[in-house]
C-alpha cells in the first residue's frame, strides 16, 4: 500500500508531465481500438446484409465451365458466368417453381425478376442510370414493398403487356418533388414512354447489395421487360425461406428438382452458398484491419518508449528521495515496486483515456453514416487495459531496476 501511496503522489505532483507521458499510449490506444472497432462493424455489416438476403436464395444455372472458375478463383468464381456461346439453360416455366415452391420443406413462395439500367426522364429532368428490375405477379408480396401513392400491378398489365412503372420514391421526389405529383405521369426509359401508376417505397434502396451506384430504382412487370430490353422473363430465381440457417440445404435440394423438371442437358441449377462468400470477405476485411492496426500500435510502441523515457528521468531527479527511502529501511523490491507500479498507472490511465476517444469517435461515426455501426466488445476494452498494464510493465523495468539498485549514500549525496 506505501508503494501505491508514493506512486500515485509522484503523478498527482507532476500532473502535466504525467499528461504528456501518456499521450502516446492514448493516441496508440485510440486508433488500435477504433480501427479494430471499424473491422468489426465492417463485417457485422457484410454478414448482416448477405444473411438477410438468404431469406430469399438465389438459384442458378451452373455449367462445367462455371464450376471450374469456383474451383480456380473460390468465392468470387460463383459470379463468374461461364462465356461458352453454346450454353443451353432452359427456359423456366413459372409453374415448375410454384410447384417446388409448394412441395419443399421451410420454403413459403417463390419470386423471378430480370434486371437493366436505364435512364428515366420526364421532361427536362433525368435520371442518367437508374436499377429497373422486371418483377413476376409473387414479387410484392414477398419483399412487401409499401406502396406510398397509387396501385401496385395488376393482372392485366402482365397479360396485356401494358407499359406501366413504378418509381421508388426517392426517384419519384427527384423528377416529380412529392409521390402525389408523379402519378399518371409518362415517363421515358430509353426513349420508350411508361405512365407511372404508383410510387412505392424500398428498405433496401441504395443499400450495398441492391442499387447503390444507381441514380435510383423502378419496377416493370417481367414481361414487359422482356419484351422490350431482350431479357429473359426469369432471369433471376428466388426462393423465399422461413429458416435461413437451412439455406444451403434447401437449396441443394431445390437445384436438383428444378435440374430434373427441366430435363437440363450441359448443366444443372445450384445456389449461391453466401457462407463462402462472407467467410472470404472477412478474411479479407480481417487482414486489412490487422494491418492497418499493426500500423497504428508503433503508435503504442513510441508511447511506451517514452514513458521508459521519463521514468528513467524521473529517477535521475528523485536520487536522493530514493536514497533516503533506503537509509530509512526500504528494500530493494520495494523500490522496484514503487517505480513499476507508477508506470503501470501511466500506462492503465492512458489506455483508458485511450479507450473513451476510441468509444467516443465509434458512436461519432456511427452517427454521421448508417451503412456501417463499429463498436467496441467488452473483450477488446478488457484486453486493451491489460495490454496498457503490460507496456507499462515491460518499458518500466529498466528505469525500476536502475532506481532500486542505487546505493543509499551514493544517492544521498547526489546533488
């Protein structure tokens, strides 16, 4: 307890030295902390996003080819379609997958969509690169799109191939001001006119899976998709899951009815496995962050040298206050104690300040974006006060040492 008495007065009666002794620990402390705190967030972020996508798994038509570019390139090979020009997918027939729909396990329904960038204008404003997905009649209902002004499609505009769109409303708002003002308006999408018959409002809009490098979003019946941009009406399979956890299962077991139903001949239908994906990103988003962090613990490196710094000054000053503890019986070990314990006060203080700028800068950053929440586990908090006690341990030894080997009359007569 005496040596905690003697340690702490020495701080308290040099509290801007003391300060300055920790700055380096508290700035090294801080951007370890953030950054690790951003890796996290980073991929809580990633694995949210894709794990909330499975809800609705993608089927694909997979070839010898597409599967050797997974075995050469890994995850990203998934997205690599084959560009064999005698690929012969079938052409999907709605009924096969409502019939998959109905007779496999933990899935509720089923929904196609085709997809093209196109600009929309309306008079003098445009939209230069807008997201325009072709939906089928099931889609609504899945995604549970709110409509916010005017219909949703109807069965007529599917069958009679009607030119109708739906404006997501930030799109709506950017050519129109309100929802309102857009109805019953013609647009025009690569030259081709479209009266807006609703507005609707989409969660997912600019998220980083779906359109975010668009100048916006809107929806056509597949059909007239189809018929008008030279996509095929069933371009893209979903399947809607009540258990996402069962999502590899299910969907091998989807592939292989959709595979048999459509007599596929070169190829048969899998799905996206997005455990591999989201494992290969946060190995990646891993190794960046374990750099960029190495990069800013020199930070904590320098910090601990001066600390080893002033407490060897420190020493140097206190000589005889040093040698006069030991002519009044205090020990060797009591002496290295005294001065390793101040180092480490240092050092647990500066890491704790360290820690609160880190906390403070997580929920700064969490406030000005939404794409992104770092945050600091109690594991990261715990293991930074330790490893600031360790530092403190390690560049206070030498300075401990020196203090407690001084001889008493030596230092008594140190001047």
């Amino acid at each position: 307890m005496e040596n905690w008495k003697f340690a702490l007065s020495s701080i308290l009666g040099h509290k801007m030295r003391a300060f300055l002794t920790m700055l380096g620990i508290i700035i090294g402390v801080a951007s370890v902390v953030l950054i690790m705190a951003l890796g996290k967030g980073m991929k809580d972020s990633v694995t949210n996003e894709i794990t909330k996508s499975q809800k609705n798994l993608q089927i694909y038509y997979k070839t010898k080819e597409d599967q050797k570019n997974e075995d050469n390139f890994g995850a990203q090979g998934a997205f690599m379609q084959s560009s064999d020009t005698n690929r012969k997918e079938p052409i999907i027939q709605e009924s096969w997958l409502k019939k998959i729909a109905k007779e496999v396990d933990g899935v509720s329904g089923y929904y196609v969509t085709n997809q093209t960038n196109a600009p929309v204008a309306y008079l003098e404003k445009k939209a230069k690169t807008v997201n325009i997905t072709g939906i089928n009649r099931t889609y609504l209902g899945i995604k549970k799109f709110k409509i916010k002004s005017g219909r949703q499609f109807q069965e007529e505009d599917y069958n009679q191939f009607s030119r109708v769109i739906l404006l997501e409303e930030k799109l709506a708002q950017r050519l129109f001001q309100t929802n309102e003002a857009a109805l019953n308006k013609v647009v025009t999408v690569k030259n081709k006119s479209y009266l807006v018959v609703g507005v609707y409002s989409d969660p997912e809009a600019g998220s980083g899976l779906y359109g975010s490098n668009s100048d916006g979003n809107a929806i056509l019946t597949n059909t007239q998709l189809a018929s008008e941009f030279g996509a095929k009406e069933a371009e893209n399979i979903y399947f809607h899951l009540n258990d996402v956890s069962q999502s590899n299962r299910i969907g091998k077991e989807i592939g292989k009815r959709l595979t048999d139903i459509s007599h596929a001949k070169d190829g048969y239908y899998d799905n996206f496995d997005m455990t591999s994906i989201v494992k290969s990103i946060n190995t990646q988003v891993g190794i960046m962050t374990g750099v960029i962090g190495a990069i800013a613990a020199i930070s904590l490196l320098v910090g601990g040298i001066g600390v080893m710094n002033i407490m060897l000054v420190s020493v140097t000053e206190r000589t005889r206050e040093i040698g006069l503890r030991k002519a009044l019986g205090a020990t060797r070990r009591k002496i290295l104690a005294q001065f390793l314990i101040e180092s480490m006060v240092l050092t647990i203080l500066g890491g704790l300040i360290g820690l609160l700028l880190a906390y403070g800068g997580t929920m700064l950053i969490a406030n000005a974006q939404d794409k992104i929440t770092p945050s600091v586990s109690l594991n990261v908090a715990i293991g930074t006060l330790i490893f600031s006690a360790f530092i403190g341990i390690i560049f206070g030894l030498l300075p401990a040492n020196k203090a407690s080997k001084l001889n008493p009359i030596d230092a008594l007569r140190y001047e």
